[in-house]
C-alpha cells in the first residue's frame, strides 16, 4: 500500500470525543532508506510501523501516533559497525522469554513497543512429513468487508475506509551510525498458537485486533510492561486462503504472490496430537533463526532455530 492509503487505512480519535485523524507519517530517518509496497517483503526489508508520537516529540499527549518507516529485522542499539553485520537474526521474538531477555528487554523496558502494519503474512503448512520444498504456502489477513478480495485491490474502497489491516505488536530499538544517522528497526512478537491457527503453524505473532489494545499497547506511560504483556493472545479472527509457491522466493515481488489458488491438497489439515514439532517462523528467514544473541541461555524446551533451507516467511 502507498503511504497516503495506509494513514487512511489508520485513522483514530486522539479522545472519545475528537474526530477521527489519520497518524502523522514520518520519513526522515533510516540512513536514508524509503517504504517501498511490496507484494513480498523481507527481513531488513522497510515497512510501515504505528508507534507513540512520545518518541519523538516528548510533549505529545500519550494517545498520539505516528507513523514510521522502520526495517523488519531488530538491530539493538549497542551493536558497533556496519548495521547490516551485528550476526543477530532477530526478525521475531518469542514472548515467553521476553522479559528475561538480554536482547529484547532494555527496549521493552524503555517503551519501545510498536505495532506493524500490513495488508497480511505468509505463513507455510509445517507437517511431519512434508519437505521444506513442498510445504503449502497461505495468505493470513484480517476479516474484510463482504465486498473486499484482499487479492484485489478494486474491491478495497479506500475512499469509505479501505480495509482492516493486520496490526502486530513489536519492539523497536533505535541504532546510530558514526555520523549522527538513526536506523529504527523492529522485531515481531510471537507465542504458542490456539487451536484455530494450529492447523497450520504452532506459532503465531501477537496480533492486536481491537482499537483498544492497539491503544493500551504503544501507550507505554499508562500501561505497564506487565500488563501489556498479559494483553498479547493469539487472534480468532484472523482467515487464510492458499496461494503458490512464488512466494517461497524472495525475490519474487509479482502481485500473482498472494492470489488464491484451489485445490484438494491446499486444505490445512489437523495436526496428529504430539507430532506438531517442526518449527517454522511466520515471517520470511533467509538464514539460521536464533532470536536471542549466541551468549543468551536457551531453555531445554526451545525448539531449534531455522536452517536456511526451509521455506522462506513473508509478509505483505
């Protein structure tokens, strides 16, 4: 989506009272780096995130928000060097390990909690006894209008307000170069899947499906770490349709990546009890997936990460 259709997409009263106002849409920052739609976005890849205006202006009220450009793949603000090498795969982070964290917890603790905004995410059908390879892709999008395809964008009626983007709660951390220039960067929240979603994957990112918990959730100086934590849970709203495996490669940025395909084998179904052990994270990897710095204690219960050879996650 262009950036005008997103701020349209994400109008909100600053009170109960005010009239609705699309966010402030800021492109300064990011070493110079744009958004750019994108039918396949990646890992270090620009996207359009919702944040508290207190971030930037720190008179604003703690309803304001803005709306920022930053790059999927968190790089912790301590890291020295090129931006690009800080050897971390930080494009999710699981909840249940976030507060202890020695990655993910100084941003929590500082209020850098965001919300990432996209038409929807590729998610792949991870089964026992399927290959990487041949693991069936799914677009997974908020529910729409009756008269909304989400596949085509004629249907979507911006000017009476577009459709229901998905919104996910993240972290940002926010990196500075030699020079003085700000990278901001996030990473998205993930935990165990409910019964829904499980037909498909055993994680799932942290959604938020109400104006409410967007609200409660960038609004850091009302709503404590705990209690915004305790908000976070898996979505039963959300719907999926298969699409092809164009959207296994990267590089393929074609609008044909989330068309709906039909067919009998693109039906998800039930996972046997006890064999749904294959991890495999929701948004695009293109390398190892480890989540926490290499020096940070695993439990014995954490699944291994990802190899590169498994299917890539998107988003859109």
């Amino acid at each position: 989506m262009l950036c005008r259709e997103i701020q349209h997409c994400c109008k909100y009263r600053r009170t109960p009272e005010s009239k609705s106002v699309p966010p402030e849409y800021r492109n300064e920052f990011n070493c110079g780096r744009k958004y750019s739609p994108s039918y396949n976005i990646a890992p270090t890849d620009i996207t359009p995130v919702l944040a508290s205006a207190i971030h930037f202006d720190d008179q604003a009220a703690s309803t304001e928000r803005v709306i920022v450009p930053m790059m999927w793949s968190m790089v912790p603000s301590w890291h020295k060097g090129d931006y690009r090498r800080h050897g971390l795969t930080t494009n999710n982070c699981r909840l249940e390990g976030l507060v202890m964290s020695k990655l993910y917890s100084p941003p929590l603790n500082a209020g850098q909690r965001c919300v990432i905004l996209c038409e929807g995410f590729y998610e792949w059908q991870t089964t026992k006894k399927d290959k990487a390879s041949e693991r069936q892709a799914f677009f997974v999008h908020m529910p729409q209008n009756e008269a909304v395809r989400m596949e085509d964008k004629s249907t979507w009626n911006l000017s009476k307000g577009g459709i229901t983007l998905l919104k996910i709660a993240g972290l940002f951390d926010i990196w500075v170069n030699e020079n003085g220039d700000k990278l901001y960067s996030y990473t998205i929240i993930t935990f165990e899947s409910n019964e829904k979603f499980s037909t498909i994957h055993h994680r799932i990112p942290a959604i938020l499906e109400t104006e409410e918990e967007v609200t409660a959730w960038l609004d850091f100086r009302h709503v404590g770490v705990n209690q915004a934590l305790n908000m976070l849970k898996p979505s039963d709203s959300i719907q999926w349709y298969a699409v092809s495996n164009l959207v296994n490669n990267s590089r393929n940025k074609s609008e044909q990546c989330n068309k709906p395909i039909s067919h009998k084998e693109s039906e998800p179904k039930s996972p046997t009890k006890g064999k749904n052990k294959i991890m495999q994270s929701w948004l695009i990897v293109q390398k190892r997936n480890t989540e926490e710095p290499a020096h940070e204690n695993k439990t014995p219960s954490e699944e291994p990460p990802e190899k590169k050879q498994r299917p890539d996650d998107e988003i859109k």
